[in-house]
C-alpha cells in the first residue's frame, strides 16, 4: 500500500474503508453469511490488520495483527489468490492453524489489491442455512472485491491528479514570479544604468581631488558605497532578466569549470586569506561546457559561503562526473540554514540578509542559469552545520558526441 500512501490522502482513505466496509455488508447479506472481516495491510509493519468484524457470536480479537504467512489470513495473504475452504477441518491447507470460530467450518478469502499493491483481506464465514460456501458464491465475492479495488484507485487516480495539480500550479505561479521580475527589470535597469555611472565616475574624481581633506574624503566614499549598491542591484536585475531571453541556440564559447571555479575564487582572495581553510577535490580532465554564466554561479555561491563564515571556517569546493553529469559541490561550515528558510532561498527578492547585503535574487539567478543547462542545484543544510550547494549538469551526449568525433 505504499503508493496508496503517497496519493490517498486520510479523508479518501477513510473512505476506501467505509466503502470496503460496505461491500462487506453486501457480501454477507448477498449471500447470507453470519461472519465477515476486514483486515487492512499495513506497509510499515508488513502486517494486515483487523479494521472490522461481524458476528453472530462474541470475540475478543479487537486489534488483530497478521503478518504474511501466519494464520489463515496470513497465508491466504501470502498466496495472492482468493481461497474457497468448505471444510476446515478437513482442508490440509488451514486445518493445523486451531481455528475454531467457523461454526459451519466453510469461508471464502478474497485478497484485495490496489494496483497491483497490497491493500487488504475479506473473509466471509459461516451461511446461515449450515451449508458450505460454492465455487459460484466465491467468483460474486470476487467480482465484488474488484469491484471495491477499483473504485479505490478511482480515487487514488483523482488524488494523484490534484496533487499533480497542485504541483503544477505552484511551478506556474513561481514561473510567472520570474517573468515579471525579468520585465520589471529590462524596464529600470536602462533608465538608471547610464546617469548612475556618470554619477559614479564623477564621484571617483571628487575623491582623487579631496584626499587631503579626511571630512570629505569620508563622506564621498560613503556615497559611492551607495552608489555601488545601486549598481550591484541593478546589474543583477539586469542578469536576472538576460536568463529568459537567452536563446539556447546561440553558440558559446565553452569554459573549463576548474579554471572558472579558480577565477571566481580569486574574486575573494582578500575575504579568504588568513582566515578561511580552503579545500580543493578538482578531477582533472573533466568535459569543457557551454559558457552561459555559470562562473556568476560559482561567485554567488562563494560569496553566500563566506558570508556565512563571518569569522574563521572552511569553505570546500569539489568537482566530478556522475551518470552523465558534472557535479561541481560548495560546502561551507557556517551557521547553516533553516528548514523553513530552505524552501524559499530560490525565490526572487527573498533574502535573510541585511538590505546593505544583497536583494534576494543572488540565488534565484543561480537556478534560471542551471536550469538553462538543463541542470539542478540543490541545498543540503542543517542550523549549525554549514551548507552544501551542489550544481549538477547534464554532460552525457556531449561525451557521447566527442567520442564519436574521436573514433573518426
């Protein structure tokens, strides 16, 4: 039953229980038998359990647990077929089990399925009129058993259908997020690029006039630190945006990711000396890939590392191959990230930093330019423990196509 756990949610579960029930009821009526059960299998104990019984006569088994094999359930269980006993007791399959209860000594078994998985048991015992149950009377069983397994995925389907919705509809809400930040951004970053740089090369003028003067030279710095935090913004809306406008065709120089890790790394050699422990794992000679931003990936990553690392840390970058993909690994011994804060770290504008730290859409670049390659990145982190970003892209035909290039 554990596909039926996935999709069938508690409410539609409850009622493939009421309803089996149910069919049951019918059963028993149909047929006029004095004693039915239910069991239910349970995938986390391997165990079928009793979930209803009916009666003429009183029996303490409240609760009763099954395991394959063991008992009449059990076995039957374990055959996967439907079983018909008119006389336990002279029946070599059951009669060393003691069973007793079976006034008459005949009962059917009916294993019930759920697309081809585990899902339960019925048991009809005991007609009315002492007589014992016929091969006709089991084949209804049967039919109605099936019958009950299939309303049952019915519902497991129409789960599954929702849930897939859902899934969808939050993939479009979230697609639909990016595009508009990418409008958004074609639209600003034009309309203050320009005058920003005037302003900023203006400002790198007054500063180279006005060393001798401590007052202003502090004051100018701080403006450009304004200043650059503005155009940091800007040119990452402007990155931001390039990713829905990049054409997958386009021809690209292709890069080595050891060398494009080593040049990002030498971004923040100031911030890394003396105080962070670097660990390098390059495989050599690893498939060269299309550049399409990937070293403004490997920079972010760093920086989040180390900014995560605000005092002493270890900051460890491995590279390798994979069923046909290539797996360049960033783990950082930080402060870690938080299971809440995980789910949200790719979304747009979404930062636990200070505003003078960044605008949320470090990360949220970092996936659209993976995804470009058809790749993945993904976050492993606990709170205390650091984090481990790995970046894996799809490699395989490109191997494929140079060693055919190769042979010939």
């Amino acid at each position: 039953m554990q596909d039926c756990k996935i999709f069938l949610d508690s409410k539609n579960y409850e009622i493939s229980k009421s309803f089996l029930n149910g069919t049951l009821k019918e059963m028993m009526k149909l047929l006029k038998a004095e004693c039915g059960s239910l069991f239910l299998f349970d995938d986390e104990t391997n165990e079928l359990v009793l979930n209803n019984f009916y009666n003429s006569q009183p029996l303490a088994i409240k609760g009763l647990r099954r395991k394959a094999g063991q008992g009449i359930c059990g076995k039957v269980f374990r055959l996967r077929q439907p079983v018909l006993v008119k006389d336990i007791d002279r029946d070599i399959r059951f009669h060393s089990n003691g069973f007793k209860h079976y006034r008459t000594g005949s009962f059917m078994a009916i294993p019930l399925f759920v697309y081809g998985n585990p899902f339960g048991l019925i048991n009809i015992g005991d007609k009315v009129n002492g007589k014992p149950f016929s091969g006709q009377d089991l084949d209804f069983c049967v039919a109605l058993a099936k019958f009950g397994c299939r309303i049952i995925e019915n519902l497991l389907f129409s789960s599954k259908i929702r849930q897939e919705n859902e899934r969808l509809f939050q993939e479009k809400s979230l697609l639909e997020k990016y595009a508009s930040v990418g409008k958004m951004a074609s639209g600003i970053v034009h309309e203050i690029a320009n005058p920003l740089d005037g302003v900023i090369r203006f400002a790198n003028m007054l500063t180279g006039q006005m060393e001798r003067d401590p007052r202003f030279s502090g004051y100018l710095s701080g403006i450009k630190e304004g200043l650059a935090r503005i155009r940091d913004i800007t040119m990452s809306l402007c990155n931001f945006g390039r990713q829905f406008k990049n054409a997958p065709s386009q021809e690209q120089i292709e890069a080595d990711v050891n060398k494009l890790l080593e040049d990002s790394l030498a971004i923040f050699q100031d911030r890394i000396s003396g105080r962070i422990r670097l660990k390098r794992a390059y495989r050599k000679k690893l498939p060269k890939v299309a550049d399409r931003g990937l070293q403004q990936v490997f920079i972010n990553l760093i920086k989040n590392a180390l900014d995560a690392m605000p005092g002493t840390g270890e900051l460890e970058i491995r590279t390798g191959l994979s069923k046909g993909c290539l797996l360049i690994v960033i783990k950082d011994s930080g402060h870690g990230i938080l299971p809440e804060v995980r789910e949200h770290i790719f979304e747009p504008f979404f930062t636990t930093k200070g505003q003078e730290k960044g605008a949320g859409l470090g990360l949220s670049i970092c996936k659209e330019i993976v995804n470009g390659y058809l790749g993945q990145i993904i976050v492993q982190s606990k709170p205390g423990k650091g984090a481990e970003f790995c970046v894996s892209i799809p490699i395989l035909e490109r191997e494929e196509k140079r060693k055919c290039e190769e042979k010939k």
